[in-house]
C-alpha cells in the first residue's frame, strides 16, 4: 500500500485518508488472522458462528 501526501492536504487530513486506506485494504484483518494456526474444525466452527452473527445483524437491520 502506498499513500502519497497531497500539495494543499494537511497532515491530520494525510493520517485520516492513510487509516481509512488501510482498514479497507484488509492488511491488519488478514495480519491478526494469521497470528496462530486454526485447526480445519476450529476454522469451520468460527466459519458457521461468523455467519450466524452475519444473519443475525441483517435480520435485526430489516426489523
């Protein structure tokens, strides 16, 4: 990822745009994913509870 610092941006505005870049970009979510190794069933165990909180979310907005 690379973020270049525009004439007229002011240094807060730089620090704004850099951590939004980088939370859409995914790198810390992919970084503490990969921080200890997850079994197959351990993974498809947070798989399955990672969709049920999904549904539950989507459900609750509709109401």
């Amino acid at each position: 990822m690379h973020i270049v610092r525009r004439d007229s941006e002011s240094f807060e505005e730089f620090l704004r745009r850099y951590k939004r870049n980088f939370t859409q970009s995914g790198i810390l979510r992919e970084y503490k994913r990969h921080r200890f190794f997850v079994g197959p069933s351990e993974a498809r165990r947070l798989k399955q509870r990672e969709a049920a909180r999904r549904l539950r979310r989507r459900q609750r907005s509709r109401a």
